[in-house]
C-alpha cells in the first residue's frame, strides 16, 4: 500500500529562522497520525505548508501517487485535503444544514424565474452524510450556537466529508471540550478511521492521542526527533523525546540536544537529574 500523503525534505524558512527543517512523513489511507511536540517544534508549520497557507522553501509534497504543488488552501480542498482549525470557521447564527453547505449552497428555479434556497435537498443531503458519520445532533434547523462543542466539532468533519475530504488534519480537536465531549470526537475520528479517511491529530493531550493514533511523529526544533507505534510506545518515552531528554532517532537532532543541555550546564539551568537523562 502506498501513503496516501507523503512530504519528504520539507524545509520552511523565516528570514533567518528555519520553523520546519527536512521534515519527512508518510501517512497510509486510513491511519490516524499524532502529530507532536512541544510550541515552537514546527507543527502548525508544516500543517500550513501541506495545507498552501504557506509554500515550501524545500521539499516535495506527494498526494495520491502524484507530486503536487499546493498554491493555497483552496486548492488543498479542490484536491482534498481539508484542515480543521480551533475555530471550525462556522457560521454561529446559521443552521447545521446551511453550514454544511455554506459557500456552496444549492438553488432551484423558483416559478421557472429566480434561484432561491433549496433547502429541503440541503437538509435531506446532511442528514445523510451525518447518518454516514454516526453523528447525533438534536435537529438539523438549530443555529450552531446552539450547539455543544463536540457537536460543532462533528458538524465541521461532517462538512469536510460531504465536500469528499480525502485527508483531514484536526488542530486541537478536543481543547476545550469536556470528558464526554472529548470522547464523542475521538469516536468520530476512529469512525473516519475505519472508512478509509487518514487523520493528522495536533494535541498536547497525549491520552487523547494514545487513543486513537496508530503512528506518532515527534517535532522538536523544527526536525523530526523520532516516529513510533503507537502500541510500542508509552507516554514517558514520548514526552521524553518532546522535551530532548531522550534522544532522538537522528544525529543532528540529538546534537542539538547535546547543545541544550551543555548550555544548561555552564548556567546552571539544568539539574542534575536532568543532565543525567540528557
């Protein structure tokens, strides 16, 4: 099986700042991948950079088989790769149906002389694409505001599925979400999972993460410390491999963290403990 999402040598700079730095990832068709690391390691970077937010000052980019070259982000949709912010970019005073649809509503003739709303077909489409995703919401007419957080959180996937998604990237998909919130859009993303859709996961959550990730990628720096199974890991290693007190699987990542821990030594910032891990 090949990836259905594959970035090698990415590098991203800011003048003098290199935020991403020869990042490689593959991710398969329906693998949930944590994406992870503490701020500043690059994360939302790359995100943006396989979203067209931003463009590659190296690198490929590979979708599907094919190298391509993401102009913005509303290429990344036409070709299917949607990104779910914090924000979730819904309309609050809209209904779930009209959100679903927003920017791409459906018309009919109405008297054969104007375009109006069609709104039965509007409703009857999400329905479906909810039924599909196994998502429960009280009614499909009530504005979002009305909403829960996770039941937005699920109406924005259901918009991304609807619109043929092939690849969602969820930036802190369970903040600020309460314990059975959380648990009802991690469903949803095992439930994406199972039908084939690939999911990237950005969190600080690492429960959240270990319960649904089949692979982690750690960041830290900019570069790829390490990538690990899920299953063969534990969170000490991985929160290890996120602060630089275990080495990474690469050379220059840890020199770097060589170089972190002498600095911490010479001013005296770095207990001993941590010496010794470093």
């Amino acid at each position: 099986m090949e990836p259905l999402l594959e970035v090698k040598n990415i590098t991203k700079r800011f003048g003098g700042l290199t935020a991403v730095d020869n990042m490689d990832m593959e991710v398969f068709p329906g693998e949930v991948v944590g994406l992870l690391g503490d701020n500043g390691a690059g994360k939302s970077t790359l995100i943006k950079v396989i979203s067209g937010v931003y463009h590659a000052d190296a690198g490929t980019i590979f979708f599907e088989g094919k190298e391509v070259r993401i102009d913005n982000p509303m290429h990344a949709l036409r070709i299917g790769i949607e990104t779910l912010y914090q924000d979730l970019a819904l309309a609050e005073n809209l209904n779930v149906y009209a959100n679903i649809f927003l920017g791409r509503e459906k018309l009919k003739r109405f008297l054969g002389l104007i375009n109006v709303l069609d709104h039965d077909y509007m409703l009857n489409e999400s329905k479906k694409v909810l039924d599909r995703l196994e998502i429960e919401v009280p009614s499909l007419k009530n504005q979002i505001r009305t909403l829960s957080g996770g039941q937005r959180q699920a109406v924005a996937i259901s918009r991304s599925i609807y619109w043929n998604a092939k690849f969602l990237i969820m930036d802190e998909p369970t903040a600020a979400l309460g314990v059975a919130e959380q648990k009802n859009v991690l469903d949803l993303v095992k439930t994406l999972s199972s039908q084939g859709v690939p999911v990237i996961i950005i969190s600080h959550q690492l429960h959240d993460v270990f319960s649904v990730a089949t692979k982690l990628v750690i960041m830290r720096r900019g570069k790829k410390v390490a990538e690990r199974i899920t299953k063969d890991t534990t969170t000490d290693e991985i929160v290890g491999l996120i602060v630089g007190s275990l080495p990474g699987d690469y050379g220059d990542v840890n020199d770097g963290a060589k170089e972190t821990a002498q600095v911490g030594k010479e001013t005296g910032s770095v207990d001993e403990g941590q010496e010794g891990k470093q």
